[in-house]
C-alpha cells in the first residue's frame, strides 16, 4: 500500500510539471496517479477527483474514457519529437526501426482516443 501511495505522489508531481510543460503530457500520468490512489487510498483518490484542475482529466477518462485534445496533441507531438531525435542519433537502421517499431502501437492508441470534449458535447444532446 505504501508504494502505491509514493508512486501516487510521484506520478501526481509528473502531472503538475506536466500542466506547466508544454512538452510533458499531464493526463497519462494523472490516470497512473489516481489507480495507485484508488488501490491505496480512498482519501487522496478523492482529493485528486476533487481538485478543480486535475479532476475533470480524470472523470472523463473514467466516464468516457476519452482525453482532452491538448492532452492529445501534446502527447503525439512528444512521440513524434522524441523517436526524431533517437532515429538522428542512433546508427543503424535496426535500431531506429525498433524504436518506430516500439512506439508505433502507444501513438496509435493515443490517435484513436476520442477527445473528451466531443464525447460531453454528445452526452449532453443525448440527455436532452
């Protein structure tokens, strides 16, 4: 229980750097964040639904499991800069196709998760 705490603590600090960094995804690490809370601590996966910044990232993936486009696009742009950079310094071609190779399914899982907003756009004209 208490490394899921620590570990909570640690991917919530990754989250609030993430909300200041325009190259740090901050949604991926709020939802590691809120698993290890929910298996640890029922009072810190609260606070963390509550907090007025944090808590939507987190109820819409729980409820639509959709994230939101900002989250997105800096998510795919951080994968795309990063495999970049590894294909420019790495040598051999086996090497920068194992990276592509590695990355390629996250960015296609990332790609085709619907975006948060339009997923509340159609809860709502549903309920009306």
């Amino acid at each position: 229980m208490f490394l899921y705490k620590l570990a909570g603590l640690f991917f919530v600090g990754l989250a609030a750097l993430g909300a200041v960094l325009p190259v740090l995804p901050t949604t991926p690490f709020l939802l590691v964040a809120a698993a290890c809370f929910a298996k640890s601590s029922p009072y810190l996966y609260q606070k963390l639904l509550d907090n007025r910044v944090f808590g939507p990232l987190i109820r819409d993936w729980q409820e639509y499991k959709a994230i939101p486009k900002r989250g997105k696009v800096i998510a795919l742009m951080s994968i795309v800069l990063a495999v970049s950079w590894s294909c420019y310094v790495l040598n051999s071609w086996y090497w920068q196709l194992l990276v592509v190779a590695l990355v390629t399914p996250s960015a296609i899982f990332i790609y085709r998760l619907p975006l948060s907003e339009d997923k509340i756009k159609e809860h709502k004209k549903s309920e009306s």
